[in-house]
C-alpha cells in the first residue's frame, strides 16, 4: 500500500462511487453480522463504513478482520459502493457509501480504552456513546485519546482557524509578529511569578514572563510600530475554575494611535473571530465607564445580556422613618435595589424572605436585604408599614414598577459591600429565573478606570499596570486622595461577564513614568533595580504608544460555547493546576537541584519536594551538599555498603547509644613544594556563612564524611 494515494475518510461522497481507494485510521466501532463486518474507520476528517464481505475480500483478510478492536490503526484499500437502500446511516457525513475492503494492512492494536472514543452510532436512530460522561482527570490522563474524539479534535482545529484568523487579519493591517523571550526577568501583572533556575548563574533566577508588556513597549521604542504575538504567558495565581497557570494572550501594541484605533481594530478582529463559530456580533461594541459599570451593575465585567440594572434609591430615604435605613445613611451608606420586572409569581414571600433575605444576599456579603413584592398597584412587603406614602410612590416612580414585579434593595454604609452584593444577586436572580438570553452575545468596552487601588498598608497599588497614561499629568505623586482620584486610559473588552481582554495607552515620557514608581512608593533605587534597563529606555525618543491582549483561551472557548477553557487547551493542567498526562509538577532529583545550587537556600535540611530523600546516595549528596553523577554512583555505592557493614557493628557496640557528631582537625595537603595558601574568605569567616554547622573555623559534618 502506497500512503501517497491515501484518500481522507471524511472526504468521501457519492461521486465516488466505484473508485478504488486507499484509507488509513482507527477503528472507530464495529459490528459483526456473521460473516459480513463493518467497521466505522475514522480518521482526522471524519468517518466512513469499511465492509470485509467474503465477496470482496480475500478469506485471510476477513479472518484477520475479526480480530480488528477499537483504536486499531490500520490501512485499508477497497472500492467504493453506494449503500443499500435502508442502510444509509444519517449519523456520519458519509452515510451514503461505504467502501468494500480488498486489502488490509494492521498497522498497530491498541489496547481495551479507559473510555470510549467513538461517539457517532453506527445505526440511523441508535444512540452513540460518547464520553461526555467521563471524569475530566481520566480524560486529562489519556489526553491523546480525548483528542481522537471528534468534538475535542473539532476544538482544536476551530482554535487554528481563529488563530490563522488573527494571523492574516493583523498582517493585512500592517501588523508584524515578533516573538519576546520566554526566559526573562519580572514583568509586574499582578501575579506571583514562576522562576526558573540557571544553572550557569547558581542561585539567579529568570522568570517566565506574566506578559510580554516590557517588551512590547521596547518594540515600540525600537520603532517596529505594530506588533503583535500570540504569547504564552505564566502566572502563578490561586487556583480558579477557569484558569491555567499557562495561557495564550494575544498581545498588541501600536505607536502613534490613541484609544479609538484600537477600538476599531479590536472590534474589527472580534468580530471576524466570532464569525467563525457563527456568531454575529453587534457593531459598534456598546461602551461604559467603570463608574458607570459599578453603579449600575456593581461589577467592572457587567453581564448586559439581560436587565435588572441598578437603580440609587439613596435619595429616596433622606428622611426615613425606617431606623435600619436612617442609620445607613447617617454613616454614609447607600441603597441600591432592582426591580425584577414580572417575576412574583416565580419569587414567593417565602423564597424572598427565607431564601435571599436571610441564606442567599448575607452569602454575597450583604448584611440585610430589602424585598417589595407590587400586587394592585401597591408595593407589599414584611417592613412596608415603615415606609412613607411619598417614599413608596418614589419608589414606584424611579423603578417604573408595574404589578408582578419584585424589588429588592439593598442599603449598606459601604458602596463597595452594597453594590457587589447587589451585583451578585443580580446575576444569581438572572440565572434562577432564566433571564440570559441562549446564543446571546454582549460586547462592552468598559473605560476610565481608576489609575490606582489603595492597598491595606495606606499607599497605593496600579489597576492595571504601572507603565498605563494617567489622564492628567499634573497630580502630586505623595497625596493619597489625589492619587485615588486619578483615572487611567486603560479599557478592557468585556463579554457576557467574561473580561476577555485589556490593555491601555501608555506612559511615553520618562519623567512621568517615574512619578508613577514615586506614587507607587518605590525608591529611586528600587525603581533602578527594577525597572532600569525600561526606563533607560525612555531616554531615546520614546513614541507615544498604546495597546492590549485578549487572553486567547478564553474567547476560543466562548466561540466555541465550551463549558471550561480546558477544552479549547490541547494539554491543560487540571483545576489543581496539575497535569494528569505527564505527572508535572513533580519531584527533581537533588542531583539536579545541586547543579543548579538550590540545595543550599536557607541552610534548610530537607527541601519541600524533593523526592529521594530514602535513597542513600542522594542522602549523602545532600548531607555534602555535592552532586553526585551517574558515573560516580557505582562507586559511591560500594563505598557506602563498606560504610553500613562498619555502622552496623559500631551500632552492635555501641548499642541505644546516639550516633555521635565530632570535629576532626583538618589541614590541607599541598602538593609538595606547594606553598601554603589561604583564601581571604576563609580569613574573613565568608567561606563559612552558608555552612550548616560550624565550628571555630570548620564546617561541621556528619560522621559519615570523616
Ligand atoms: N500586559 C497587559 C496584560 O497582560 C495587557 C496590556 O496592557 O497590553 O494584561
């Protein structure tokens, strides 16, 4: 059999019909009908019916047929036919015909499969198997054989289309892909890093990049214009449904452009990348201020694919009887509500009261909620009686109230506690009712973003990043309250609640930047240390210069409709951030941590994660601190059983008595001839500042050196 007349299974039809072809795949599935066999033969384009009928085939082929099993890998060449009418199976693409096997070739057996892999029934109306049932970990585990499964191969192949998309789309704007390194040093996201030791510079650490930010603005520095890079990026986060240690951004940057090229542009790409999973999006993206999002929402990534905005009732109870009310609003407090328009009969007095009043809205973090049930034309409720005419007529008015509608309130002395509970339940009340639209699609560029967040120690913290353009420049870099006033031209694109990307104009002017570090609170020095290379690069004509990064994983997935970004991901870690494929992260041997010179951090006994603490060769080249090589261990080997023979009959002596740990004076032989020499660290006590144990001017070691 000849591969290069290989012809693709899903790629079959009718008008094929009497042509010899060559086939090559896994069995998908079989049937044995005494004497005649079908086989579903799958490949990467899909599935066509194989038949060894004594007619067709030789005898030794059928024989050797009987014994195919799923995942089979085999070739097959036969002809062609159009099936017997009523046997046409409207389940495979390729229903109509079914090929007729002359030659087999078993190119290797597979073992019995931890699951099922086939998922289309070999019989018009018969149910298929499918695997959806299937623990994620065992699916993670066999990756390989999830990925034979058509809706995970189907995945992967839309992910390449909306790459390509990306692809092509941002180079016929002029855009260049440039690749930034992936050993590098800190880049501030706000996420920890994940290090990698070097082994040539014991002890330093590169850190694989949060983004590829630094660098980006460097490209614009070095006058690239437009870049872009679908960049893995690495932050080692805590652990969230849907998130993975390593992501796939697609990172942008433009010099000489402001917010609204990149707003075109982005809506542009988004819009074409939704197209490929058959989603139309609205145009223009609708926009939001994070103030207004917050107001009216009570998150930065709002959900507009339904109603239930909020609306401030503050105003309303200035003058309240209602004690619990007055004494909010006397603290400063507010009172946020919502009315859930034609709802009553799915929000019992009972659900309200016993379910989100006492069990649902404290879990969001509210301390109480407020519940106006509107039957003939009044608002009902427990606490009603409290309130006055005209504040229920107010309450009427500003919620445009209509009998069947529910409102809820919440009062709170803290804005942020009110609006995020409300927020919250705004979104478990959507849920519960049924109130998202399916197949609906709401992009929103949310703006104005404060510049920076207090953090609990009484300074400040970047929203965003530090290198984002504040939008004045003229604030002073040590008043708090002015800092905290300051808003960013940072914008991110937001989805169905989905936050699928952001990014900001920059900082082009060093001066600037620097008064950012000084409102951040880092020194000159530090600000040197840390960012000194970027800075110094600001001294050479920077460009003014802005962009984004969509985080990849996340819009595939919300294209494709898939329930986590796992399955978008061809090798993802599971939701512990642990690969069950390949076992990673696991173990290294001391070996390997001593050539990186990681045994000795912290003069500390037994690092976390090391795994071969039992083996006794390892043990000595921890307790030395000397890595020991393949070659050498032999060696070693017979040296310690010498060593065990001598401790056994020290111990047969010296019976329950501990082992001892002594001092022996040392001196260093020199060849002869040699003078003398003695190192100034040694001199100085440097040589010794690591040693575990010392004493006068020895290191202190286990007997077992001596
Ligand atoms: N570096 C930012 C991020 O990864 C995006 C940007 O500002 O371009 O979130």
């Amino acid at each position: 059999m000849q591969f290069s007349e290989r012809v693709f299974c899903g790629e079959l039809s009718s008008e094929d019909i009497g042509r010899r072809v060559l086939l090559a795949g896994w069995v998908d599935a079989f049937r044995d009908h005494g004497g005649l066999l079908f086989i579903h033969l799958r490949d990467r384009s899909g599935i066509v019916q194989i038949v060894f009928s004594p007619d067709a085939a030789a005898n030794d082929v059928c024989r050797q047929a009987a014994l195919l099993r799923s995942e089979y890998c085999i070739a097959v060449s036969g002809d062609v036919r159009k099936r017997l009418a009523g046997t046409e199976n409207p389940n495979i693409e390729t229903g109509q015909i079914e090929v007729f096997v002359t030659e087999l070739a078993v190119l290797s057996e597979s073992d019995a499969l931890p699951f099922s892999v086939s998922d289309k029934a070999m019989v018009a109306g018969a149910l298929s198997v499918g695997s959806d049932h299937v623990a994620e970990d065992l699916r993670l585990q066999y990756r390989y054989l999830d990925i034979r499964r058509p809706a995970m191969r189907d995945n992967l192949m839309a992910r390449h289309r909306i790459f390509r998309c990306v692809r092509e789309f941002l180079d016929s704007r002029g855009f260049v892909e440039i690749e930034t390194p992936v050993l590098t040093a800190s880049t501030p996201e706000g996420a920890r890093d994940y290090l990698v030791p070097s082994r040539i510079h014991p002890q330093n650490f590169y850190a694989l990049p949060q983004s590829p930010q630094l660098f980006k603005q460097l490209l614009m520095i070095g006058g690239m214009e437009r870049y872009f890079q679908l960049a893995r990026c690495f932050r080692d986060e805590d652990l969230r449904p849907n998130r993975q240690p390593e992501f796939t951004q697609l990172d942008i940057e433009a010099s000489f452009i402001d917010e609204e090229f990149l707003y075109e542009l982005i809506e542009e790409l988004t819009v074409r990348m939704f197209a490929i999973g058959g989603i139309d999006l609205p145009r223009p993206f609708a926009r939001m201020t994070y103030t207004e999002a917050m107001d009216t929402t009570g998150s930065d990534r709002p959900d507009l694919r339904f109603g239930l905005r909020f609306v401030d009732v503050t105003d309303v109870f200035s003058e309240t009887r209602y004690s619990i009310f007055r004494q909010i609003l006397q603290r400063g407090g507010c009172i946020k509500g919502i009315n859930i328009q034609g709802q009553s009969e799915k929000l019992s007095k009972n659900v309200l009261q016993n379910e989100y009043a006492r069990e649902i809205a404290p879990s969001f973090g509210a301390k109480g909620m407020t519940w106006m049930r509107a039957e003939g034309g009044k608002l009902e409720s427990n606490i009603v009686q409290f309130f006055s005419g005209q504040e229920l007529a107010e309450l009427k008015r500003l919620f445009a109230v209509s009998d069947g509608d529910v409102l809820i309130l919440i009062a709170d002395p803290s804005y942020a506690v009110a609006t995020s509970a409300l927020g919250q339940l705004r979104l478990h009340l959507a849920d519960r009712l049924g109130l998202i639209p399916e197949n609906s699609f709401y992009p929103v560029w949310i703006t104005e973003f404060p510049l920076f967040e207090p953090t609990d120690e009484g300074g400040v913290t970047s929203s965003h990043h530090p290198f984002t353009a504040p939008d004045r420049e003229d604030f002073d870099p040590k008043n708090l309250e002015e800092l905290l006033s300051l808003k960013s031209r940072a914008y991110d694109l937001v989805m169905n609640g989905e936050e699928l990307g952001g990014g900001s104009i920059r900082i082009n002017n060093r001066d600037l930047q620097r008064k950012i570090f000084a409102a951040l609170g880092l020194s000159e020095e530090e600000t040197r240390e840390k960012f000194g290379f970027f800075l110094r690069a600001f001294d050479f004509g920077a460009p003014p210069h802005g962009g984004l990064a969509l985080g990849m994983d996340r819009t595939v997935s919300m294209i494709l409709r898939t329930p986590s970004i796992r399955e978008v991901i061809a090798f993802p870690k599971n939701r512990s951030a642990v690969c069950p494929l390949t076992g990673a992260p696991s173990a290294v041997k001391r070996e390997q941590l001593a050539e990186l010179g990681l045994l000795n951090l912290g003069g500390q006994e037994a690092l976390p994660g090391t795994a071969e603490k039992e083996d006794p060769i390892d043990h000595l080249s921890w307790v030395s601190r000397i890595g020991i090589s393949a070659a050498e261990r032999p060696v070693m080997e017979e040296i310690l059983a010498g060593a065990e023979a001598l401790g056994r009959l020290a111990k047969e002596k010296a019976g329950s008595e501990e082992p001892i740990r002594t001092v022996t004076p040392v001196s260093n032989r020199m060849r002869p001839g040699t003078k003398e020499q003695r190192s100034e660290l040694a001199e100085s006590g440097k040589l010794l500042k690591s040693a575990p144990s010392v004493k006068g001017n020895y290191f202190k070691v286990a007997s077992i050196l001596e």
